[in-house]
C-alpha cells in the first residue's frame, strides 16, 4: 500500500522533469534562456510544495498556534546579533576565558545602525 502511495506520487515527476529537459535542450539554444526556463519551473514547483501544506494548515489548531509563535520568534530575535567565543589563540589564564574575551558580534544594517 506504502508503495502504491509512493509510485504514484513519483510518477508524474519523471515527466515532468523529461519535458523540462527536453524543452530546455532542443527549444532553447541560449544558455540564459535555459537557465531561465528551468528556474521558472523550479520556481513554480517550489511555491506549490510551499503554499500547499500552508492551505491544509490554515484551519489545524495545532498548525496556526505554531505558526504564530514561529512569527513572534522571527520578529523578536531578527535584529540581533550573535554571540562569539574568542579565538583559543586570545584566551589567557590556563584557557579560561574571561568575559571581556567574549565579543558581541552585531550586524549593521545600511544606514550604520546596530
């Protein structure tokens, strides 16, 4: 049954795959154009595998919860910067580092802002 499952689910691929393939080495001769039409069905393939498990998510109350705090996660912590150990070559005293070896390392954004 698991196989069943699997083999239909892999069959449409490989034609779609042949005939990206296919159009891509006989209709296009120019390397940008080819480049550009695969990247086109890859684009579109992968915004169907993204946006269909957000459509079946949207009424799972398990789904919507995490998702909420996945945002409130992003918006809390993206204009942070990272913390960064001293190299081994700084630290002194018998290899324990001391808090002034600890380096906030924060990034700036454009206009020289932390």
């Amino acid at each position: 049954m698991v196989q069943k499952k699997v083999a239909l689910m892999i069959v449409p691929v490989i034609p779609v795959f042949c005939i990206t393939a296919t159009i891509s080495a006989f209709v296009f001769h120019n390397h940008h154009h080819r480049k550009v039409f695969v990247g086109s069905v890859g684009f579109v393939a992968t915004v169907a595998m993204i946006s269909s498990p957000l459509v079946v998510m949207s009424p799972n109350f398990v789904g919507t919860p995490s998702g909420i705090l996945q945002l409130v996660l992003y918006f809390t912590y993206r204009n942070k910067g990272i913390m960064e150990e001293a190299h081994s070559s700084d630290t002194e005293n018998n290899g324990e580092k001391t808090k002034q070896q600890l380096q906030f390392m924060a990034t700036e954004d454009n206009n020289g802002k932390i």
